[in-house]
C-alpha cells in the first residue's frame, strides 16, 4: 500500500485551528492525527468528522468544550486532514476504516467517553459504541445514522455518489461550501483544501461515498445490522441535534429516537444550517454537548 504524508507546512496559519498535532500510528506505517484541548484526566469527548472534512469542521466547538472541562478529541479519520493518505481507493473499506479508528481508540485507553458524530463520523461511530459499548456514556448524533442497505437511499445520496465516483472534478472546499448555509471565507475554504495538494490524494474522500451500505446484502450490512441490536438495547442518553437543512439525513433523527431506548425523554433538537451544521451552529452545537455531560441531566436521564 502506498501512502501518501500531506506537509506540514500546509497547514501553517489556518483560521482558528491552533492545535498542537498529535499522532498515533494505527498500523505499520500509517499514522493518525488528532486534535486535542482540554483536561487530560477529564471524561473525553470524541469528535468525529464524516465526508470529505476534517478535524477543521470541530475548530469553533473543541474550546468551548474544552472550556466546560472536558477533554476534546477530534481525529482525523485516515484519508483525511493530517492523518496519512493510502493513495488508491481500493485502500480503504469500511472495516479497514473501523479497524484504524478501534486501533486508535484502544491506544489511547479512553473510558467514560462521550460520542460526538456527523456523516461518516456516524457511520464508524456509532459500530464503535456497538462494538464497546463499555467505553461509552452517552451518544451525541448530528446529520448522520448507521445505515445497513434495506431500506433505499435518498436520490440526493445517489447523485452524489455518482459524482464522487465518476466525476474528474472533485473540489473539496467546494463540496463543503455546497453543505453549509453560510459563506464560508477564502481562508476558510482553503483550509478545506489543506490536506489535499493534488488529487491522488483525494482517494479516501473519493472512496466513502461507494462504501455506504445501500442494498441488504451489501458486504457490511450484516455487522451494521448487529451494531443496531447493540443500540436498540442501549438506555444511556442519546441525543439527536440535526440541521434542518440536509436533504440526506433528513428524518433520520426521528428514526433512531425510535429504535433506541436511550433516546426517550432526551432534549432533542433541530438546528438552523446545512449538512455541516458545525459551521452554521457551532455554539448552539457546542452547548448541547456541554449541557449533555451535566450530571443532572444524567441522573433525570437514568431515572
């Protein structure tokens, strides 16, 4: 496998993203990195990004969680940001995608965690809550849920796939903008462009969207079906905050309110913005996070 290393110079002066790096390398030769603020003996919160961000889209909530004393961490999924780059497609699935990300979760000996996901951040997010529900507290979910291919598409996803897979033109900065109710600045967009200086490094971006289970008998609908058996057990608090701008994941929210037990009583909510709600609410977004880990919140939860 080749693997591509994005400089670090590129990433010198983005907007609001003073981060020390950290990495960790998930197997021989391929390193993860993750952003990380915060109380190291605080209870974690794990910030996982989806299609095609980065770590970048947390840059406006890791403080303010950070600040609330908890322990933020926000990686960047292999592909993307300043992890490594394996150059071909055909380099990444999903179970090798769970398998870094678990590899990276062990490494680090998190417990008590809080899960904070959006779009592919879903996806492998909420099977490593199925596949260590021990480790986990409670479930924060924005614009994403765990797919497993019986039930049929949005037209939306489909086209986009399409482009993903067929089109010779893949702007990054571009794909985020189009998902983001405001406009995002030069400084921003090119941010966005950071991890990317020429186009075989796209391959993990490119590959996410044909990996998403879309018929039943798709080669990971069977492990994502028992990842749900997990959640439909689940009774710590899980949290939907949608945007109500996404025509993808639009009622997704609803449908895991009523799958998973832990969902009843919980302080749901819709927030203004597009696909990336991270950028159109970051506050709002934020304080859900914050107010969630209140112990009284969790203790009306547990009653």
């Amino acid at each position: 496998m080749r693997i591509l290393r994005t400089e670090e110079a590129r990433f010198t002066g983005l907007p609001d993203y003073p981060f020390t790096p950290n990495y960790l390398e998930v197997e021989p030769g391929l390193r993860m990195h993750y952003a990380e603020q915060g109380p190291r003996n605080a209870a974690p919160v794990i910030m996982l990004h989806g299609e095609p961000s980065w770590s970048y889209l947390y840059r406006h909530m890791i403080p303010k969680v950070a600040a609330a004393g908890h322990r933020v961490l926000a990686p960047d999924l292999v592909g993307f940001g300043k992890s490594d780059k394996p150059a071909e497609i055909s380099d990444y699935s999903y179970d090798s995608h769970m398998r870094w990300l678990s590899t990276w979760l062990e490494a680090l000996e998190l417990t008590n965690i809080t899960l904070v996901c959006q779009n592919w951040g879903s996806l492998l997010g909420l099977r490593l809550v199925a596949e260590h529900p021990e480790k986990f507290e409670r479930i924060i979910v924005g614009n994403g849920t765990l797919p497993t291919g019986d039930t049929r598409a949005p037209a939306a996803f489909t086209l986009w796939k399409t482009f993903a897979s067929y089109s010779p033109w893949f702007p990054i900065s571009r794909i985020v903008q189009l998902g983001t109710g405001r406009t995002l600045s030069a400084r921003e967009l090119a941010a966005y462009e950071a991890p990317f200086p020429s186009s075989e490094y796209k391959a993990g971006a490119r590959a996410f969207p044909r990996l998403v289970p879309i018929s039943p008998n798709d080669p990971v609908s069977e492990a994502n079906r028992i990842a749900w058996k997990v959640l439909e057990k689940w009774r710590k608090p899980f949290i939907t905050c949608f945007s109500s701008g996404d025509p993808i994941t639009r009622g997704g929210d609803r449908h895991m309110q009523r799958r998973i037990p832990g969902a009843h009583g919980q302080p749901h909510i819709t927030l203004r913005g597009g696909h990336f709600l991270q950028e159109d609410s970051p506050d709002a977004f934020a304080r859900i996070i914050i107010d969630a880990c209140k112990p009284e919140l969790n203790s009306v939860s547990a009653a």
